[in-house]
C-alpha cells in the first residue's frame, strides 16, 4: 500500500495525520479485498479529514474491486 498525501493539504502535522488515519482504515479493512493488491491511496483535499469518511470511501472502493474482478468477462 502507498499513500500520496501532497502539501495542498496542509502543514505536516496535517498531512501526517492523513496518513495515520489512511493507514488504519486500510488495515482494518483489507481483508475485503478477495486477493492480493497494490493499492495507493490519495485523498482529495477537504475541509475536515476524519476516520469515518475516509473508511466509506475505502470500503466502497474496496467493494467495487471485488464486483468487477467477479464479473463476467466476455
């Protein structure tokens, strides 16, 4: 996993608690994932960044990973 947080986020201390939380999410949340991936996040820029948003985001792009790798090819 990879995180690109970039300085339009903020200061450091900012940026650092980005990836705190990113971090955390992923790794409560990876065993969603049905194989093994790369995956780099990179969070859009907002007001606030908080741990409940970031997992929605993560979750659902998680879930939509696991639809199209199931989906038939054709």
């Amino acid at each position: 996993m990879g995180i690109a947080v970039s300085k339009k986020h903020g200061k450091a201390v900012v940026r650092n608690r980005i990836k705190r939380l990113l971090r955390e999410v992923f790794r409560k949340n990876s065993h969603i994932l049905n194989r093994n991936y790369s995956v780099i996040l990179m969070p859009k820029t907002a007001d606030e960044y908080s741990y409940k948003t970031f997992e929605k985001s993560v979750v659902s792009c998680f879930k939509k990973v696991n639809l199209c790798e199931n989906s038939p090819k054709g």
